[in-house]
C-alpha cells in the first residue's frame, strides 16, 4: 500500500493538464486497450489495473448516441480478458470541484462498465487502496448464458441479501 501511496503522490504535481480534450481520451483508451492486451495471456485469473490521474483522463463514458471508437475497443478488450479496472484520481479535495463534478456527471462509467469504480474527492488515499486490494481478492465470478439465441442482450438481475456486500460486474458485454 505505501508503493502505491507514493506513486499517487508523484502524480499530483502533473494536475489536469497531461493531456487535453480528445488527445487525453485516446491515450488513455489505447494504454488501457494495450495493457489489457499484454494481461490476456494470464488464463483463468481476475486481472486488475489501477489507473492513477485526474478522473476525467483515464475514466470516459460515452453520452448518449456517441459512438467513440476507442472507448469500444478498450470495452471489448478490458471484457475479452477479463480485467477490472479502478481509477484512484491524485488531485485531491484542492481541485475536487471539477473532478467530482464530472464523474457525477457520469464519468465513472469506464471503471464501472469494468466491475471497478473510481475514487476521487481524496487526500487520503490508504482506504481507496485497502478497497482495491479487498476486492481483487475477494470476488465471486458468475456466468450466464441465455436460452434465448435470438442475438439480443438481455438483463440480469443479481441480489444478494447479506448486509455490507455489493454487486459491481460489467454490463453488456
């Protein structure tokens, strides 16, 4: 956990300015999509990556009727292989307006379509980690396949009734 707190702590003095607008979405889609590809080999395992910047850089969603094609393909490819990915955003409280705003907007879908999920609004970040390292080693992994081959996507609905417990899996995929 402390590797971790020191590399969230190199990136702070970077902000948000890495990479601007549609430049930032590719990279980080791509590097996303890369990384994801270099994981396949590892058969049978949960993978997870953990995405250390602004939250609005390495975690797009795509609005409604937006099709962005490296957004897909990163989608695909983070499914293919099975890895989950969370975003831990070093900005902290000081720039907490703009980047919680956007993921409230809904830019935590990236992380969330991955069975991940993004923590921002920070300065400490132990417990964003402890969650991180909890839950890639605790984890139920379920499969559906539905009877209906008729080519459509169809929902499922997963409840659990003991207190404390959580379900996060892709969606659509």
């Amino acid at each position: 956990a402390s590797e971790v707190s020191a590399a969230i702590n190199r990136f702070k003095p970077f902000g948000d300015s890495l990479l601007g607008g549609f430049a930032s979405r590719r990279h980080a889609m791509e590097a996303i999509q890369s990384l994801a590809g270099q994981l396949g080999g590892v058969r049978h395992r949960r993978k997870v990556l953990v995405c250390i910047g602004p939250a609005t850089l390495f975690n797009q969603q795509l609005g409604e009727g937006e099709v962005d094609p490296f957004i897909l393909r990163a989608t695909a490819e983070t499914a293919r292989v099975d890895l989950t990915t969370y975003v831990i955003d070093p900005l902290g409280l000081a720039a907490a307006g703009a980047t919680t705003a956007a993921v409230r907007a809904g830019l935590d879908g990236f992380a969330r379509e991955t069975g991940g999920a993004v923590f921002s609004n920070l300065n400490e970040f132990e417990p964003a980690i402890d969650q991180v390292w909890r839950e890639s080693g605790n984890y139920y992994l379920v499969g559906y396949e539905s009877y209906q081959r008729d080519g459509r996507q169809h929902s499922v609905d997963v409840r659990i009734h003991s207190p404390g417990l959580q379900v996060r899996a892709r969606r659509n995929r």
